[in-house]
C-alpha cells in the first residue's frame, strides 16, 4: 500500500506540472478499480467505460485543486466517480435496472461469442439485481471494499466515515447480502 | 467490536486466498471453529462477491487501449485556474453582451420613469397620473429640511394649483372645480404658515415671497374673475369659490 502510495504522489506531482503521460499512468493503474465500481452500479458496459473515461477527465481537470492531506488520490477518484454516477443516474432516468433483453453492449464486445456474451449479461444482471435489493450505504460499502478493493481505511475517506463505522457497516452489508443472495437462489 | 475486528482481520487475510481458490469456506472456517457461526454467512457473501468481481472485469486490454485516447483528451482538456475557468466560460460576444443588456435595461428604465415623472408633472385634477403628482411633490416636501426651501416649494405648489384651476375651467371640467378650490385653499394656508415660520432674521428672504404669493393670488383673481364671464352658470359655484379662497389669502398677506 505504501509503494503504491509513493508512486500515485510522484505521478501526481508530474501531472499537476502537465505531465499528460504521468497522469496517463495513473490512469493505467486506477481505471480497472473505478471501472469494477461504475459497472457494479450500471446495466451497460459501454457506459462503464464512458463514465471511467469522464471520471479521469473530470480528475484531470480538478487536478491543480487537489491537495494529498489526508485524502489520498483513489479515494479522491471515488468521489469524484460517485458524483459522476449520480449525475448519469439523473441525466437518463435510469435508476431501474433493465431486462436482459435491453441491454445492449452486444457489439462492443465483437471478440466473444454471442452465447457467452449473453451468459456474461445476464449474470451481470444478476449481480446488480442483488445489490440493488441492498441499501445503498450497503451497496457502496461493499462494492468499494470488495470489488474495488480499497482498504477500510480508503473505504472511510471516500464514505466521510470512521473506520469503526466501516467495518460495522461492511458486516451487516455482508449478512444482508448473504440473507439475499439465499432468497434469490 | 471485538468479534467484528476479529472477522474483519479473518476476511482481509483470507479473500486473496478465496479469490485465488487455494482456501473454502469449509478450510477457513475449521480454523476459527470459535467463530463458524458467524463467519460462515459472511464467507459466502464474500465469496458471492469474489465471484461477482470477475464478471465486473473491464474488457481485456480496456485500460492499455484507451489509455492514448485518454491521454490526447487530457492535452486537450488541460487543467486551467480559476480565472481561466472565468473567461473561458464567455466569448468575447457573450462579455459585450453581458455587459451592454443591463445598461440598456438601467437606461430603458431611466427613460420610462422620467417620461412617467414628467407627465405626471404636467397633469391637471382628473388625468390617471394626477395622483402621481400629488406624491411626487409630497416626496420633494418631505426631503426638503431648509425652511426657506420649504416655503419656496408652498409656494410654487400653491402656483401650481392656480393654474390647474384655470386650465379647469378652460377645458370644461367644472364638476371638479370644488375639489380643486379645496386643494387650492390647503396649499394656500401652507404657504401662509410656512412664511409665518421663516425666523425674523430672515426678512429678507420673507418679503419676496410675500409678494410672490400676493402676485399670484391677485392674478388668480383677476384670471377667474374674466373666466367667470365667459363661463356658463354651472361653473360659478366653483369658481366663486376659488375668488373667495385667493381673496382670503390675500388678507391674511395683509
């Protein structure tokens, strides 16, 4: 954790002088982790990728506002990639989650076969259809710590949380899950 | 609390290992019997989660890919101060334009109240903006703290009045002769305490005014008494009143 922390201050410093290249890096590093938590929260890998793209943009351009105190740059992304979130949710009204039959993303992935293509949607359906039966504090607790993979500690900076707060809430997300998931089957 | 940080650690140490299948539920929770109650819920979700993370993978080589796209847009979109952010945000259209509508709409104002003031001004007893009038000059009595001002303005008030009367009576409005000999009177009688006001000291200033108000007064007099010939009967209760009212103010100036 610390090296990647030594290494995300260096490229910072490089990009708030206009090193497009260092931020590119840390692009590189964070996108997959930002990208796990918008498509946990959206229907269409397409838009995940969008929005990844918007949240760096957006980061990018807050850059010469950014101060490391206390805040470090992940947690920094996450915040800005809830905002962004929230703002795509009200721009298309698209809180519900759709039928598999919807979906589209089928052309983007060119590469895969169609019948694995639509096995991969649907049980990414199933995935949002179970996290979204969660509360939402839940449902940003667990994606951010297990599918984003952030630490309590990151967890709680980009919840403006305690850490004891974290770890309580991350237990009754997971039992409220578990208690999910054996209704769904 | 304890058993939560206790589960919390177990959870942290061992989701690499779930994720990279070298340990079950079963093997972990042997290890922590004193726990399996509890542990074991939370093991299956976290394992439901492990299982989800995969299918929320981007798309192989995403990130490398558009990594150089992403690059091109931060040169394009390069971070800018605050004030950057301010005139960037307008051309230089939108400035002149912003700056020009409000002094238009300021100047557009000035010039539909200054037309309104002075028709206002010039409007006898029965015009929609005579009201207007009447407030305006209360406005000028009362922002006006010198004495001899005052009076002076009594007295171009009570001038004022003299003339809407005749115009009354030249234009055929004698139904509001009364009001307007009324109105005459009042502003007379103010005019005649507000001289009476003007401290000894000031007979120099006293005197002029005197004779103003008598200049007018007898002129009044005078106007009406021609009017009143010229005019069918209806008219003369008004009128007479009005010769009465400026007689009275010409003996009081006696």
């Amino acid at each position: 954790m610390p090296a990647r922390l030594d290494k995300d201050h260096e490229l910072i410093q490089k990009a708030q002088r206009g090193d497009t290249h260092a931020f590119g890096d840390l692009y590189e590093s964070h996108a997959p982790v930002i990208f796990r938590y918008l498509f946990a929260h959206l229907d269409s890998r397409m838009d995940a990728e969008d929005l990844t793209g918007e949240v760096f943009l957006k980061a990018w351009q807050s850059l010469p506002k950014y101060t490391e105190r206390g805040v470090p740059f992940l947690a920094f992304l996450f915040r800005i990639a809830r905002n962004v979130l929230v703002d795509h949710y009200r721009q298309s009204n698209r809180l519900e989650s759709k039928s598999p039959d919807e979906l589209d993303g089928y052309k983007e992935e060119g590469n895969s076969e169609p019948v694995e293509l639509i096995g991969n949607q649907m049980e990414h359906q199933k995935i949002i259809r179970v996290l979204t039966t969660l509360r939402p504090d839940y449902q940003s607790v667990l994606t951010l710590r297990f599918i984003s993979e952030l630490s309590p500690e990151e967890t709680a900076q980009v919840m403006k949380r305690s850490v004891g707060a974290i770890r309580v809430l991350q237990h009754r997300a997971l039992t409220a899950l578990r208690q999910e998931i054996e209704k769904t089957g | 609390m304890y058993i939560d940080q206790r589960i919390d650690k177990i959870l942290e140490i061992f989701t690499p290992a779930i994720e990279n299948g070298q340990e079950t539920i079963d093997s972990i929770v042997e290890k922590y019997p004193q726990y399996a109650n509890v542990l074991r819920p939370r093991l299956e979700a976290l394992l439901w989660l492990v299982s989800a993370k995969k299918n929320l993978e981007p798309r192989t080589g995403f990130t490398s890919s558009s990594r150089q796209y992403m690059e091109q847009q931060f040169k394009s979109f390069q971070p800018r101060n605050f004030w950057q952010r301010v005139f960037s945000r307008y051309t230089p259209q939108r400035w002149v334009f912003n700056f020009t509508a409000p002094v238009i709409v300021i100047l557009l104002l000035a010039l539909v109240i200054n037309s309104a003031i002075l028709t206002a001004r010039l409007s006898i007893p029965g015009d929609p903006l005579y009201s207007t009038k009447l407030v305006i000059e209360d406005i000028q009595l009362a922002f006006t703290f010198n004495l001899v001002d005052k009076t002076d303005l009594y007295l171009q008030f009570s001038r004022e009045r003299t003339t809407e009367f005749v115009e009354l009576v030249l234009e055929g409005d004698y139904e509001l002769l009364p009001p307007a000999a009324n109105r005459l009177e009042t502003e007379i009688i103010a005019s005649l305490h507000s001289i009476n006001d003007i401290p000894l000291q000031n007979q120099t200033v006293e005197q002029p005014m005197i004779m103003e108000l008598k200049e007018t007064l007898t002129n009044e007099i005078f106007m009406l008494n021609m009017l009143k010939g010229t005019s069918p009967t209806t008219a003369y209760p008004g009128i007479e009143l009005a010769i009465q009212v400026a007689q009275s103010g010409l003996m009081a100036l006696r």
